[in-house]
C-alpha cells in the first residue's frame, strides 16, 4: 500500500500530517511513503529527515 503525504496548503499552518518517525513505522510495516517535497518545513523536518528514514520525496502532489 501506498501513503502520501502532502504538503500543508494553509499559511499560517506549521503542522505535518505524518512526522518522520511515523514514516520508519509505516516502512517497517511494509507500505510505501510518498511525501511532497517540503511538506515539514514548517514543522523543522526537511526533506533529508524524511528521506532518511525511508520516504520517497516527490515533487508532482499528482503522484499523491
């Protein structure tokens, strides 16, 4: 299965839908993790925290 995770389209929002620790989880489990590219930034989890962990980071939200 397949999870995405999209950026905040908000402005005043800081949070994330999905942290980088709940991508590991979710890896262990065996789904996929997409997450647009800087959806953390807000929230002080860059692209490189996410991809570290095992997300793969997309550019396109149609992929989502």
């Amino acid at each position: 299965m397949i999870i995405g995770v999209p950026k905040e389209i908000q402005q005043d929002e800081k949070r994330v839908a999905l942290v980088p620790r709940g991508v590991e989880a979710l890896r262990k489990m065996g789904f996929t993790v997409l997450v647009e590219s800087k959806a953390g930034i807000h929230a002080d989890y860059g692209n490189p925290k996410y991809e570290e962990v095992g997300a793969e980071i997309i550019t396109d939200t149609a992929e989502l």
